[in-house]
C-alpha cells in the first residue's frame, strides 16, 4: 500500500506502539507489544480482518463447490462450450472410425468362415471319396451266398461298376476293404492260383458282404439290371439278397495315400 | 491481539455458515479477497515500520477492494475481464511479494 509504505502518519501512535519514551523501537517490539497489550483502536483492524477472513473463507468454499458452471463469465463459458463440441465432434469420429472397422471386421470374418466351411465340405467329400473317414447314410447291403464257388472276380468287378455307375459314394466289403479310386482287383492270376478274389491284396471270403452308400432305389435297381449283376449271379446258381437300408455303417478306412508322382496343375 | 481473533472468527464464520455467494458477486470475490490480501499486508508492514493508522487502513482495505472489483467489472463490461483480472492479480500478487519482504526483514532482520 503506497498509503502505508509513505510516512503520511508522521506521529506516532503510542498506545499501539508502546510506551512513547523509548525513542528507538524495532518493528518486532511494537508487534510483541500489540499482541501482549491489544487496544481499543484494533478493534477496527479486528471488523476489517473478520471481513477478509470471512469472504475468504466462502471464495475457497465456493471454488471447492463449484463443480458447475453459474459465476463464469460469459467468454469462458463459450470457450468451455466450444471445447465440449469439439471433444464431442471428435468422440463421433473415433465411434464413426471403430463402427467402419467392426464392420469391416464382420464381414471379413464371415467371409472367412463362409471359406473355411467350403473348404470343410470340400474336405469332407474328399475324405469320404478317399476313404480316409468312416462314413454312414442310406444305402443297400448287398449279401452273396456262393456254395459252388462260381462267383469270380468279374461279377465282382460287374457289381462294383454298377455301383458307382448309380452314384455309390462309398463302398465297403465284407466290413474289411474300403472300395475307394486305387482299389486293385486281383484275381491270383499272378500269384499263379487263378479263381480266388482278392481286393487290395486281402482275400474275401463267403458269404461277399457288398455295402454302398447312396440313394437306395438306384443302387438296388442298378444291380437288377438285365443282364446285371443280380442276374449273373443267378446264373451261376449262387443266391445274391439286395437289402436297402436307412443306414450304412462303412467303418474301415484307408490309409491317406501321399501322391509321390502327381502335383496338381496351379490352375489360375 | 483483537485483530488476529478478528481474523480467526471470520474465517470460522465463512466455514460454519458456508453462505451461497451470489452470482452475480461471484466473479470479483476472488479479486476482491487478492486485493484485501494486499491491503493486510501493507497494513502490517506499515505496522511494522512504526507508521500504521487504523483510520488509513480502513479507508485503503475498501478502496482497494472496492478498485479491483472495479477494474474487473470494467474489464467484462469491454470484454476483457479475464485478462484484465489476470492483470490485477499479478500486480496484486507483485505487491504482496514486497510487502511480505520488508515485514520479513522487520521480523527476522533478514
């Protein structure tokens, strides 16, 4: 305060500042002084003081409760209202940015699961073309009862054809061989003992169990023929009983069979 | 001694009875209370320095509060009310400083 730090109070105030007759008197003296000795004239200091104390005391309250916005001027309000719209403004991009790449998300994980379930078909049918995989459905049993020993490896191989003529998608024999693309029919020709039946180096015996599954009807009509299989093995006088079924086990399988020679075209 | 338990009761009183400011008083309270601030602690240096008044203190208290309030409410009036308060404060806040060096060297002689 210039008013104070400017001696305009030239005299002394004795009662505050103590006794008059000691001329040279420190600041500290006079306030130990003050607050041993109070006068009437601090009474009016006291009522100034109360008053700052007191308006200090509920600015500090007032700041700590002011979680909202009455008291503010006008421009900082408006700067405060700009910086919500901006922040909001920015929170819309970001939920505009993550809504495109959830989408873009989905859709490439449907795509991806809409291949991977093709490409699960696509293995499925291969594995049952090859035989790797016991397979069930509808389909016919075939049973062969031979006493005379007449059935050879060709009415066999005559069935087989039939067979996969009428859509057989997997056939079985005698719940042992798997009939899949490289199954070899064997005669013992080679082996120098003609007449026996062997299919993948495995000889089948009587009764011929021939299981096939596909579409009942045309399997078993398939068979019945003229001059199909049904009827070369009445010619020889052996007894052949077409069942079709709702279900086929085929249970045996094969091996996967590694192509050593053959690599697929890359075909673009 | 009256004047420090003057102090102590107005701070008890703004604590206990927690008025709600008004609003419209709410923008130059906090100037009001720097510049009050100033006007203690000139007093005090005053006091110090052997030539305190109580008559002057009441007088310079009001007016500066009465000023910085002024100064602000004109400031919002053209516009510039936060840069001007900003502007009080840091004269206010400068003054302060001073005033608490000179009673620092009255008391502790350093």
């Amino acid at each position: 305060m210039p008013e104070h730090e400017q001696p305009d109070q030239p005299e002394r105030d004795d009662t505050v500042a103590g006794a008059g007759d000691q001329p040279v008197e420190t600041g500290r003296d006079r306030l130990v002084q003050a607050i041993r000795k109070p006068t009437r004239r601090q009474v009016g200091v006291a009522v100034i003081l109360a008053i700052l104390g007191f308006s200090a005391a509920v600015q500090v309250r007032s700041t700590e409760a002011a979680t909202t916005y009455p008291g503010m001027r006008q421009e900082d309000l408006v700067q405060v209202l700009n910086n919500l719209s901006a922040a909001a403004q920015r929170a819309e991009n970001d939920i505009n940015q993550l809504e495109q790449a959830q989408s873009s998300l989905l859709s490439n994980r449907d795509s991806r699961a809409a291949a991977i379930s093709r490409a699960r078909e696509q293995a499925d049918a291969l594995a049952i073309l090859a035989g790797t995989v016991p397979a069930t459905g509808p389909g016919i049993r075939v049973t062969v009862t031979d006493e005379s020993g007449q059935i050879k490896i060709d009415q066999l191989l005559n069935a087989l054809q039939e067979l996969r003529d009428a859509g057989a998608e997997a056939i079985e024999i005698n719940d042992a061989v798997r009939v899949v693309a490289q199954t070899a029919l064997d005669d013992g020709t080679a082996a120098g003992e003609p007449g026996r039946i062997i299919v993948d180096g495995q000889e089948l015996a009587q009764p011929y169990v021939i299981e096939a599954i596909g579409n009942p009807q045309t399997l078993a009509t398939a068979l019945e023929i003229f001059g199909g299989f049904l009827e070369q093995v009445e010619q020889v006088s052996a007894r052949a009983v077409v069942k079709e079924l709702d279900e086929v086990e085929i249970a045996s399988v094969r091996e996967i069979a590694t192509s050593e020679y053959a690599t697929p075209v890359e075909d673009e | 001694m009256i004047a420090a338990l003057g102090l102590l009761i107005g701070l008890l009183a703004g604590l206990l009875l927690q008025p709600e400011v008004p609003l419209w008083l709410e923008p130059y309270l906090p100037i009001a209370v720097v510049a009050a601030l100033d006007a203690v602690f000139g007093a005090l240096r005053a006091f110090l320095d052997g030539i305190f008044d109580d008559k002057v203190f009441v007088v310079s208290f009001t007016s500066n509060v009465l000023i910085a309030a002024l100064i602000v409410y004109l400031g919002d009036q053209l516009g510039v009310g936060g840069q001007l308060s900003t502007g009080v404060i840091v004269v206010l806040g400068i003054r302060i400083f001073s005033n608490v060096a000179a009673i620092r060297r009255h008391l502790f002689h350093a």
